[in-house]
C-alpha cells in the first residue's frame, strides 16, 4: 500500500512566513505575519482527505476536553463560593420569617 505525499503549492510559504507587512495584512489580515494559517494550509494542502478528518476529530476533542475542564472549575467555583453564600442567607430568612 502507497501513501501519495504532495508537497504544498509554491505560493503556500509565502503566504505563511510574509516578511512585507503590507503584503501580510493583504493575505491575513495580520501586519506582523500570518502564522495563525500555517497549520491549517499544511493540514489542507498536504494530508490527504482520510487524514484530515482525523486531525479535525483530533483539534476538536482537545477542545472538547478544554472546555469541559473550564465548565467544571467554574461550577465548582459556583458551588463553593457564590452558592454557599446565598444558601446561608436563604437559610436565614427562613429561620426569621418561621418565628
């Protein structure tokens, strides 16, 4: 079994490493470089189609993880500090309105 490798199109490195900054602010957007499109102009000009499904499925369940360890310090932070608080309020107007 062969695995075709195709190197990239001749314009892709000037794309990424741009030493003009008008000419960078003209392919990106960015004066100071495009190094923010490196990864995905390698992903889509050399992996073949199989392959950068699996590299997609790869970047978004480390986002997933990413976001799922953000959602879990933030309830945690809820639950020990803002939710305690307004529990011990609650319980005593409770205990005041049940005199």
């Amino acid at each position: 079994m062969r695995l075709l490798v195709t190197p990239p199109p001749p314009s892709s490195p000037d794309q990424i490493a741009c030493a003009d900054p008008v000419e960078c602010r003209r392919i990106c957007g960015n004066p100071s470089g495009c190094y923010n499109i490196a990864y995905p102009l390698l992903v889509v000009n050399i992996l073949p189609t199989g392959l950068r499904g699996v590299m997609m499925a790869a970047l978004l369940s480390a986002l997933m993880s990413s976001l799922t360890s953000i959602f879990n310090s933030s309830s945690t932070i809820f639950t020990l500090d803002i939710y305690r608080l307004l529990y011990q309020r609650i319980k005593l107007l409770g205990r005041a309105l049940n005199c």
